[in-house]
C-alpha cells in the first residue's frame, strides 16, 4: 500500500484518541482534581519511553510483523505463551470496549432499548469494521483525523466561553502530587497501547521517522485530553465534575446555540473512533490465534469467531455494570495494561543478544548502478 510520512501519525492519532476522550475525564477529576494536568502530561512522557522501546523492536526486521520474527529471538517455547497472553489482553480488551461504549449509549439516548440488544448491534459494527481491512482502515483514519480535529477544536472552543477561569489559580496551589503520581500511572495505561502498533507491519514499515509520527500522535491526543478536562473543571469544578460519569456530554447539553444541538455530531464522530479502536484490536486478537492454530487465510471466519467471543464477554460484564465500571478504573487493570507495554522492552534486550539479518539489496539491470 501507499506510505506516507505521516499516515503513522493519523492513524495513531485516531486509535489512540478513543478511549481517554470518553473514560479518562471523570476518573482524572475524583482523583487529581486540580493536578490533573500534571497526571496528564507525567503520562504521557512516561509512553514516550515504551514507545521508543517498542519501534526498536519493530526496527528489527521492518519487513515482518513482531508476532511473526519474535520467536527467532526468545524460542518459541516462550513466544507462543506471550503471543497468547496478547490475544487474552486483546480479545477482553475489545469486550471492555463494546461494553463501555453501550454503557455509554444506554444511559444516555437509548434507556429503553434492551442491553443485549444494543451489545449486539454494536458488536457487528465493529465486526463489519474488522472486515474491512487493515488497509482500508488506516487510508479512512486519514479523513477521520481531520475531522476528529476541527470537532475537538471547535468544541473547546464553545466551552472556554462560561469557564471559570478564576480557578486556575488553584492548578498551581494544590500540593496533592501524591494523587497526581498515581494518576500519571493510570494516564500512562491510556497513553500507551504502542503494544498494538507492532501489528501495523508489513502494510507500514517502522523507520527512524516513525518515533517523531507516533510520539507527534501522543502529543496531540494529551492535549485533547487536557483541553476536555479543562473544560470540564473550569465549568462544573472537581466537586460535581466527579460525580458526572461523562462531564462532556453534560457540557454539550448545557450549552446553548449550535453546540448545544450537535452533540449527536460530536458523538457520531467519537463512535466512529471507538468503532475504529475496537475493530484495528480485532485485527490484532486475529493475528494472534493465526499464529497460535498455524492458520492462513482465515480472517473472515476468525473475525466472526472473536468478535462473537468479545460480544460474550461485554454480555458477562454487563450484569454488574458498577462492579465493571470500578474495575475499568481501578489501579489494578492500569497497570495489567501497562505490564503489557513491558512485552518489547523484554524483546529488544532479548535482540541485544541476536544479529540483525541483513536486508537484500536492491536487484539492478544490466548495465545499470544502483542509485
């Protein structure tokens, strides 16, 4: 496929972009309150370090995925247990997604529609976007960026107009760090998912460039998420700010003239991410069992057999939706999440011990010198 420069960086953005705009807020505001940017931004320079780990990695053989060369640098005997730990993070993964994501839509605009029924609908969306491919997706990740942009641009925009900007004083003042460590840790389980990137190749191929697309497509989700917090503490303050589970839907909701009646815009837009989030994890959790069965050729059935697993799995934790919300939060699963991010560290000290296999050159003409 057509490589661009920054193709990684728009599909970054869009991936990345999903999950802490709807879920990282409310979580940031009972915890940090004030200090929330300094949790958002400590999170995200702490990525910065597993991502550089993690495109190393991938630099190893550009030409294959890691699931793919991993085994020639650790043995297989341990490869395929990793492998499989990945398809077990990403195959629940998924579920958490479908379920937050009609948790999301059944408190909200459809109260009376049966839980079941919303979980399966959603699940063959994402499972309809699987099936488009890998390549169709990042080409459609290029005009969703640009849109995902001037909406958050806009609508931050909107909201600064009633803030409160006498409270930014107590950014400052607070001394609660030790809530703001411990929130860098739980931004960090949001800000780094580089894990997944690792499957982008061979339809992108990782370079000494990639570090600046990806890192560029950290910076620009952390400032979404820092301008969408704001927003939320200057206008509703960390006391009935905590007590929304979604302050950006009660903030569109309050707001008058156009703002006020967009927000099936504004949520169109953030569906279409999550849809996108969960669908590129289908793909990974497909690769993985591939691997794991010595399967070819098989993703349309695979996609049906995980994307009906991951509808299960959002049916199980939708009996308790409190007890599943307290989870998602909780610091146990952030750093499940970020022990997961430790996978390439362990490859790339495992390649300090392998050669590189050289790469072929270039075939030439008759008669002709290479360029």
């Amino acid at each position: 496929m057509r490589n661009t420069p920054w193709q990684l960086f728009r599909f970054g953005f869009v991936y990345l972009n999903a999950i802490p705009t709807g879920f990282l807020i409310s979580p940031l505001l009972w915890n940090s309150a004030y200090l929330g940017w300094a949790a958002i931004l400590g999170g995200y320079a702490m990525s910065l370090v597993f991502l550089w780990f993690t495109l190393k990695l991938g630099q190893w053989d550009p030409r294959k995925p890691w699931i793919d060369f991993g085994s020639a640098l650790v043995s297989k005997w341990i490869h395929f247990p990793v492998v499989a730990l990945v398809f077990f993070w990403s195959i629940n993964y998924i579920g958490m997604d479908i379920e937050g994501f009609t948790l999301f839509f059944d408190t909200n605009y459809m109260r009376e529609s049966p839980q079941w029924f919303v979980l399966l609908i959603v699940g063959l969306v994402v499972m309809v976007t699987a099936r488009w491919g890998m390549e169709t997706m990042i080409y459609i990740s290029d005009g969703l960026f640009l849109v995902i942009i001037v909406a958050i641009v806009s609508m931050n925009m909107f909201f600064f107009k009633e803030a409160h900007f006498d409270m930014m004083i107590a950014m400052v003042r607070h001394h609660n760090y030790s809530s703001a460590l411990m929130d860098s840790l739980f931004c960090l389980s949001f800000f780094a998912e580089w894990l997944v990137f690792l499957f982008l190749a061979p339809y992108v191929q990782f370079n000494k460039k990639s570090f600046r697309n990806l890192a560029a497509a950290g910076l620009l989700v952390t400032i979404a998420v820092f301008l969408q917090w704001a927003s939320a503490l200057l206008n509703f303050g960390p006391y009935l700010g905590r007590e929304l589970q979604y302050p950006l839907v009660e903030l569109m909701r309050a707001a008058s003239g156009f703002l006020g009646n967009s927000d099936p815009l504004i949520i169109g837009l953030w569906s279409s991410s999550m849809f996108f989030h969960s669908a590129f994890l289908i793909h990974v959790s497909v690769r993985c069992l591939a691997k794991l069965l010595n399967l070819k050729q098989m993703d349309g059935p695979l996609i049906a057999i995980i994307g009906g697993t991951a509808i299960v799995i959002a049916f199980q934790y939708s009996q308790n939706p409190i007890l599943f919300l307290q989870d998602f939060n909780s610091f146990g699963m952030a750093m499940f999440f970020i022990l997961m991010e430790l996978i390439p560290i362990f490859y790339w000290v495992a390649s300090l011990f392998h050669k590189r296999k050289p790469r072929p050159k270039p075939r030439t003409k008759p008669g002709h010198k290479p360029a």
